[in-house]
C-alpha cells in the first residue's frame, strides 16, 4: 500500500510516527515541542534518561543533501545529551536508498545502532498498513492511500475535474479534523440528504468535498450538478445497487438574484430530495449561505409546506470553529501555501499567528486568501504584515486591492466579461467570443492598442487566482468558472457605483444572458446591478443596433428571438412601440421554443398591461400561444402559473377545457412531468411487506397503486388542476408491479454506506493558548 505523506504538516508527521513507532516497540513515548528540544522530538526513558531518542523529519521537494546536512547537526546534538542516548532512530519522508540508510547509519554512528532504526519512506508506508487503527486515525492518509484514491478517482470521473489527483492531495493537505464532519455524515446517513449551509468562506464547499470524498473511497458513483437538476435527473440509476451521490454546490443560486432568476424551481429541488430520500444507496449533498437559504424559505412557500421546511433537521450549519482548530487551519495553509521564507516569518513575527486566529473577521476563505502564492508572490516580504492585516480588517476589499493592483486592463475585461455570463461553468469557446467582442469594443470606443493573444495570455494570469478552468469528461471540452462566489461579490459591490464600468460590458455584449443575468432597472432584492433611468434612452438606442447580432446562449434561433422579446417588455417597456412587439408576437414561432425560455414567456406574458393590440392578438390567438408555453413548462408550477393567466387574457376555463387541442396538450405535458420516481412508501413499509412476504401479492399492489393514485393526485393539484383527476389519470399508464418489485429491491437491500469512525478533533485539551503556541513554536 502506498501513501501520500506530503499530506502531514510537520506538527502531524511527528504525532503519527509517535503512534506507529509506540505500536512497532511496544514503548511509550514522551513528544517534546519545538524550541529547546535538545534535537529531540520524541523520547523513551525507562530507568535511564535518553534511553531511546527519535527525530522524524518531513520533507517535501528537498534534496537528500538537506537531510545529510540536518544530520550532522542532529549528531553534534547528540553528542551534547547527557546521559548519551543508547538508541537514536530516524523517520524520514525520504524515500532512501540501500545505500543512503548506510550512509545514515555510518553518519549517526554510535547512536543509530542499525539499518532498522532508519524509517525511510517505504517502512513507514508499511507499518501505515501494518496498523489499521492508526490509518483510521490520520484520515487524510486513509484518504489519499493509492487504493481509496484510485476509487476516488474512478467514481469521479464522469462527475467533475475537480475530483483529481492533485486537487484532492492539495484539499487534503488543508483539512483539519472538526466536529462538522462528524455531523455532517450523521445527518447524510440519517436523511439520505444534507443541507451544508454558512456565511460565504467559512467552509460549506470543503466539507461536502471531503464528505463527497469520503463517499467515492467506499464506492458510490458522484453525479455532479452543474446547473439544471434535468441533467442529474437522467443519470440517477433507479438501481439500488447502483450507489450513488449527487453534489449540488450553491443550489439556490450563489448570490441573491438568482433567488429572482432561479436556475431550478421549488417544485423540482423538492421532487429531486424527495426523490434521493425514497431511494436506497442515493445520497445528496448541496450547500448554500446562509442568507440565500433564509430568503429562500422566505420566497418559497412549497418548500415551507413540504416536509423539507423543517430544514434544521437536515441542515449542518457551519457557524464558528474552536479556537485550536483556527489555528491548525492557519497553520495548515502556512506550512502548505509555498510562500517564501521571509513572507512564513511574519506569520511567527509577535507572535502575528495569534492575532490573526484571534481576529474577528477570522475565516478559512480569508485564510486561503493571505497565505496564496498567488497573492503573495505581488508583496514584498516587508509589505507582508500589513497586506495580512489590511485584509483582515477589510475582507470586502480583498479583490479590489488584487483587482486594482495587479491585474492589467486585459485581464479585468476578462473577469468582467465570465461575471456577465454568469460566472460559473461557462464554455471557452463562449468566453472567448464575449472577451474579443468586449475588447473589439474597448479599441473602437476607448482608444484601446490591441495586444497580441491578450485572451490566452489573460487566463494564464488569471487561474487559480480569481478563475478556474476544468475539462468535463462527457465531451473533453473545458469551462471557466470564478474561483469562488466572493469574486462575484466583489464585482457586483465594484459594478454598483460605476455605470460606466456596466455601460461597456452591456454595449459589448452579443449574448442575451449578459444584459439579463446580473442587470436590471428595478432591483428587488437589492442584489442585481441597477441600470440608472436616465441611462435607458440610450441603452435602448443601442439595444436596437445590438440585436440582430445577440445570440442565445445555445445559439437558438427562436430563444433569441424571445430573448429579445423579454428584454423589450422588462427593460425598455416605456420605449418600445406597441407596434414592435405586435410584430414581434406575430413573427416568433412559440411552438419551436425550448424550455430554456419558460420564465422569459411567462414573465412577457404576464406584463403587457396597456398593450391593447398585442394583448387582443394573444386573445385571439390564445390556443398557439398558450399551448407553446404548455409545451415548455418543466414543472408544474409553470402549468399552474400558465393557466392563472388564461382570466388576464378574458379567456375562461371552458374556453381552454373544452378545446381538445389544447386539452390533448396539456394532458400530454402533465404525464409527461410526472414521475413515480419520489414517491415515498416508507408510512406502509410494513403493511407492503407483509402482505408481500404472506404471498398476498395483490393487496401489496393494492396498497401501492393507492399510493400512485395520491401521488398523482397531489401532483394535479400542484398543476392547478385537481378538478380533472379522472380525466387525466389512468391506472395502466402506471406499472404498480415494477415499483412494487423496485421497493422490495429496496426493502432487502441495506444501505452500503456505513460511515463508521471518522478522525474527530481529537481529544479536548485543557489549554488551548498553550497548545496553539506548542504547534506554532519552532
């Protein structure tokens, strides 16, 4: 078995060599800190003082000539212990040579008694495996062996990129053990789903990581959800010997207006849960602030209503850390980081370590942030103090200063530019054609000199210090998203006061989404960019020139058409001519829309108030419309929302119930939407299986086609039409013997997933200022 030792700071390689040399020897061992140690990390004294003497020495990219020199030192400290040490013994993160643990032997002479008191590499790795319980206990070891990642790696594979090799060594160097981990796989093994929820930066994204990780080692499959929950929907295998976990990072959006704009229903989040928890070996993860989680409960009412509305039960939410694990997270990302020598200085410099664990505005983005090479490598290792704590005393501004101080005007275009677009999971090819429209316009508008491959050039500067790139296995192509969500705080604060700034991103653009996704005239939740009043006269001027090169994001002909259509009635209401609109409904083909765009339709539909003629053709017109936006619902919460408006439109439900093209239609979508796949029949788990396992097959499938019929029913009401239940519904449409067959699957098949022990803190200590200077001290 082989390990990843470079995972162990130097603190935690000394701890874990204590644990497997106590088990080898068969001694106790005392631990000393650093400082005045004499050259001794660990000691064994039984009679006599200095019986057995231990160093262990981790090292990473270092040549075995740092070791040699270390050595001699250790062996002129030696020579000055008194009483002499009878036994000195080496742990090494070197992976030496036959030869080299000779040369060890010769060099620490008399002290090292033989080859078998030098722990190379290799040993250690042996006795790792040798002991199981200790393997258990240094969990990022257990976590990155070579067979725990391989299933890591295997499992992940058609989920994210984020799920390789170097990204989980690097997530696994920081990790530290705290009771939200525990909690966490508590709260997943009991509900089968878990709401990972905190402020931005305290954690939620590491631990469903983590958590996820844990998961993909004992074998289940990971489903990543991008952005559409349909697209995990068709991978969810109905097989309960298909384990399973889906991952849904900030799935009600990662910033408020996307509450407003969101990218799934309530109807469909809550079908989805509903779905996981109904099924055995399916587990689901998602995560979300705090206050988008508040404003969605708030915003919606199903959710509320669904027994999901007692969130807390399924919720870990991630509030504060105890002190000492403040400290072993700073410590973590310091020994980790790769900064330089005079940069790791002023961490220790006045003890600056404490200041900054002490600090109110203490988080671990904030700390991943002042410890980045990507940061760092700008400042100047005597601008080192001040660039830490001017971060902690402003973590609002930590993007401005690297925004203004060290990105070029080519680079700025460019994280402006994947802002419009949405920030997240966005195509290169996409991104690329938005940057050269942006900066085609920067050159004719603003004088800019065009830079050779100023796109290539800008996201090498970019990556890994506000953006990051992955290749998705389904089709090898590569998306950029922002690092993390504070990037789009930031800009969205840095874009509020600065029209201008707006002004060139949404005259540039030749993207729908990139006017809609983050502007708007009236900002609801105060979360969106407004766009002044006395700026649209001219914003609709030149909307006019822009629109018959906008494009729809999937390039659609008819989405960009209603795109345009929505950006007309939401954006410039007070200036478009109804005879433009009029023209527009007349010449736009509803019937080939996508569901992409339900909630522009709707939104259109629902506000042409004064708009006589156009409201009078829709009347006249209503079964062509009405049916195309039938067609694109995807949940039921948009049929409903589309039959309420047949009254704005002086159409009553015997004008829609008695058309059967219409009525043929909606049949159609509302079969089609529904799904058995969440139904739950855990109430009459024990009245099914009796009747089943007594060989009373058919009140086993009485019981569950009662239990279709309900579920149906509930959906229809959902729809806004539980009046045409035996209209709509028929048994036969339903296979009650297959969902019996797959809930006796279930039924007999148990859970895999047996979390067992997981590496908890560790036990409390009595003085945690004592300890944090213990690990701090060098």
């Amino acid at each position: 078995m082989s390990y990843h030792l470079e995972v162990l700071n130097d603190k935690e390689f000394e701890e874990m060599s204590k644990d497997l040399l106590e088990e080898e020897l068969g001694v106790q061992l005392q631990i000393f800190k650093k400082g005045r140690d004499k050259g001794i990390d660990l000691r064994y004294a039984n009679n006599v003082e200095n019986e057995i003497i231990v160093q262990a020495k981790r090292f990473y990219r270092s040549s075995y000539s740092t070791l040699k020199t270390e050595m001699k030192g250790e062996l002129t400290k030696m020579q000055g212990l008194s009483p002499r040490p009878k036994r000195y013994i080496l742990m090494t993160t070197f992976d030496l040579s036959v030869g080299q643990v000779d040369e060890m032997v010769a060099l620490m002479a008399p002290f090292v008694k033989n080859s078998q008191d030098v722990y190379s590499r290799e040993r250690i790795m042996n006795l790792i495996a040798k002991y199981p319980e200790i393997e258990k206990k240094y969990y990022k070891i257990w976590l990155t062996s070579t067979n725990v990642l391989e299933s890591i790696l295997h499992n992940g594979i058609h989920g994210r990129s984020e799920f390789v090799k170097e990204k989980i060594l690097r997530r696994a160097s920081f990790y530290v053990p705290t009771q939200n981990f525990d909690l966490a796989v508590k709260k997943l093994g009991e509900h089968h789903f878990l709401i990972i929820s905190g402020e931005p930066g305290i954690g939620k994204t590491t631990i469903s990581y983590l958590l996820i990780c844990d998961l993909l080692a004992r074998g289940y499959q990971l489903v990543y959800v991008d952005d559409q929950l349909k697209d995990a929907e068709d991978i969810i295998s109905r097989s309960p010997d298909v384990k399973q976990v889906v991952f849904f990072d900030d799935f009600f959006g990662a910033n408020l207006s996307e509450i407003i704009h969101p990218r799934n229903s309530e109807s469909k989040i809550i079908s989805f849960i509903e779905r996981i928890q109904s099924s055995s070996n399916k587990y689901l993860v998602m995560t979300s602030r705090t206050t988008i989680l508040n404003q969605a409960k708030f915003r919606f009412e199903k959710f509320n209503r669904s027994g999901l509305g007692e969130v807390s039960k399924y919720e870990l939410e991630i509030k504060a850390y105890a002190k000492l694990d403040k400290a072993k997270i700073l410590y973590n990302h310091m020994f980790h980081a790769g900064m330089n020598a005079g940069q790791y200085d002023v961490f220790f410099k006045s003890e600056n370590y404490l200041k900054i664990i002490n600090h109110p505005n203490y988080f671990p983005r904030l700390i991943e942030f002042i410890t980045s090479t990507n940061q760092l490598k700008n400042v100047p290792s005597e601008k080192t103090e001040e660039f830490i704590f001017n971060s902690l005393d402003n973590p609002k501004e930590i993007w401005h200063y690297a925004y203004e101080q060290q990105l070029n005007e080519e680079e700025r275009i460019l994280l402006l530019t994947l802002f419009s677009l949405g920030g997240y999971v966005i195509p290169a090819d996409q991104l690329e054609k938005a940057f050269e429209a942006r900066y085609r316009y920067e050159i004719e508008e603003n004088g800019f000199t065009l830079k050779s491959d100023g796109y290539n050039q800008s996201i090498r500067k970019l990556l890994d210090g506000f953006i990051k790139s992955e290749k998705k296995s389904q089709n090898g192509k590569i998306y950029f998203s922002f690092l993390n969500p504070s990037v789009a705080d930031f800009i969205i604060n840095f874009l509020r006061e600065r029209w201008s700034e707006v002004k060139r991103i949404v005259y540039s653009a030749i993207y729908f989404k990139q006017i809609t996704k983050y502007f708007d005239i009236e900002p609801i939740w105060g979360s969106e960019i407004e766009i002044p009043q006395n700026e649209l006269p001219a914003f609709y001027n030149r909307f006019n020139k822009m629109v018959p090169s906008l494009v729809a994001s999937a390039g659609d002909d008819t989405e960009g058409n209603i795109s345009a259509l929505y950006i007309l009635v939401r954006y410039f209401s007070d200036f478009v001519p109804e005879d433009r609109l009029l023209s527009l409904f007349q010449d736009i083909d509803f019937s080939t829309a996508s569901d992409a765009s339900v909630s522009e339709i709707r939104f259109v539909f629902n506000h042409l108030d004064g708009r006589a003629s156009v409201r009078k053709f829709i009347h006249e017109n209503w079964e062509r419309f009405f049916i195309s936006a039938i067609t694109v619902s995807t949940d039921s919460e948009d049929i409903n929302r589309f039959l309420q408006m047949f009254s704005d439109y002086e159409l009553s439900e015997e004008d829609w119930s008695t058309n059967d093209r219409f009525m043929s239609a909606l049949k159609d979508k509302v079969n089609a939407l529904y799904s058995t796949d969440d139904i739950d029949l855990a109430s009459n788990r024990d009245a099914i299986s009796r009747a089943y396992y007594c060989d009373e097959f058919g009140d086993a499938l009485d019981i569950v086609e009662s239990e279709i019929a309900d579920h149906y029913s509930t959906f229809l009401d959902n729809c806004g039409l539980a009046a045409y239940f035996q209209e709509f519904y028929s048994k036969e449409d339903y296979d009650g013997e297959r969902i019996l067959d797959r809930f006796i699957s279930r039924y007999e098949k148990d859970d895999d997933y047996d979390p067992g022990e997981r590496a908890s803190g560790g036990p409390k200590v009595e003085n945690e200022d004592t300890a944090i200077r213990n690990l701090f001290q060098r």
